[in-house]
C-alpha cells in the first residue's frame, strides 16, 4: 500500500471489539490526531451484535431492540452491526485533506464499491440514498452502510459491509430508515465472504481512496 502504510495506521482486530470500547478508543484516536500527536488511523474490525443510533435515528424505526442499542455519535439513522460484518473506521485529518467532508464520503463510498468489485460484487451509489447497494436477483438491496463523523476536521466511523452477517438481526430495525429495500450480503450473493480476502480487495484500493479524499 506504499505511501498508505507510511502515513496511516492499518489495524486489523483479530477478535470481535465490543462497539462502546471501540468508540471510546476511536474518539480518543482521533483527539490525538487533532492534536498532532498520533498517525491517522484505518482500523478494520467486527462487533458482537449491537444496534447503533445516528443523530437522525427515529424511535420508531427500533423495532425490536433485541441486542443493545448506543448512541453512536455519527450521523445516520439506526445501524445494525454483528458477527460476519466488515467494519471500517477512519480516523482522518481533513486539515491537511481540503477540508471536504463531501468528498470524503464520496471517496469512502467509492473504496467500499472498489474493494466489492474485486470479490465479484458490482455495487453502485443511489441517488437520495446513502450506503452501498448492490442487485440480489435483480432487486436492489443495501450490501454496505455508511456514517461519518467529523470534528476538528478529524474523520470517524466509516463504513460496514455485509460479508455473512445473520440478515434476520437487521429485523429489529428499519436500516438506515429504508423500510423498502432489503439487505444482502456477500453470502447472499454467492461470493467470498471471509475478512482476509475482503480486507486484501480493500488494501488494493487503499491508495486511489487517499488520492481522491486528498486531491
């Protein structure tokens, strides 16, 4: 990943991290990159099933709260994030980056399309609608989720993908407030789904992702 592995951190988590401790390491990740004393951070990682609420989260798209619902900080509606789900934090400098938060996440969702097409998975951007999507026998149908915070002009969060999540836990919530589309996965599709290899098709995009979000 060249210049990638020079300026940022790749942190791979080796076992699932429980989502409130994640949080509390990403927040205080990103404090010290806003103050200059820690590299940038590109951490993947899986979580035990949570349910996470956004800064447009409506009560009534908690179904049922079956497994433990936080309040995530980012922006977004409700997420459901398990076993069997890539997760992808950023953290960020957008003051050496131009400041473009819309950029960010255009790159973001771009790197997440990349690294699915090389596992065989052709996803695509819909207009008016955030996240990742792909067709599962040709219905439309989310594969990828996306919700970003930014403060200080430091990045957090970041992206999840389906690889082989229990789809039925997305049934405690409407995702993402889209009631009429469903959720796939990898799995679903018939494709790979373990961490290595979805993790190696992120690593090759790596660096056009820091390109577009720094140009």
């Amino acid at each position: 990943m060249g210049s990638f592995l020079n300026d940022i951190e790749w942190r791979v988590a080796p076992q699932p991290v429980d989502y409130a401790a994640a949080l509390t390491d990403m927040e205080a990740r990103a404090q010290a990159v806003a103050g200059g004393s820690a590299r940038e951070l590109a951490w993947l990682l899986e979580h035990p099933p949570v349910y996470t609420a956004g800064t447009s989260a409506d009560p009534a798209e908690l179904i049922n709260p079956r497994f433990p619902v936080i309040d995530a900080g980012r922006g977004g509606r409700y997420t459901y994030h398990g076993p069997g789900q890539r997760i992808g934090y950023l953290v960020l400098d957008l003051n050496k980056r131009g400041r473009d938060v819309r950029r960010f996440v255009h790159g973001l969702e771009g790197w997440v399309i990349d690294a699915l097409g090389v596992i065989g998975i052709e996803a695509f951007r819909a207009p008016g609608r955030i996240g990742i999507w792909t067709l599962d026998q040709g219905r439309e149908a989310k594969i990828g989720a996306i919700g970003v915070r930014v403060k200080k002009w430091v990045t957090m969060h970041g992206f999840s993908v389906n690889l082989y999540p229990d789809l039925s836990h997305f049934g405690g919530i409407v995702p993402c407030g889209l009631a009429e589309f469903p959720v796939t996965s990898a799995r679903s599709l018939g494709k790979p789904t373990d961490f290595a290899t979805f993790d190696a098709a992120l690593a090759l995009s790596a660096e056009t992702f820091l390109e577009t979000v720094s140009s």
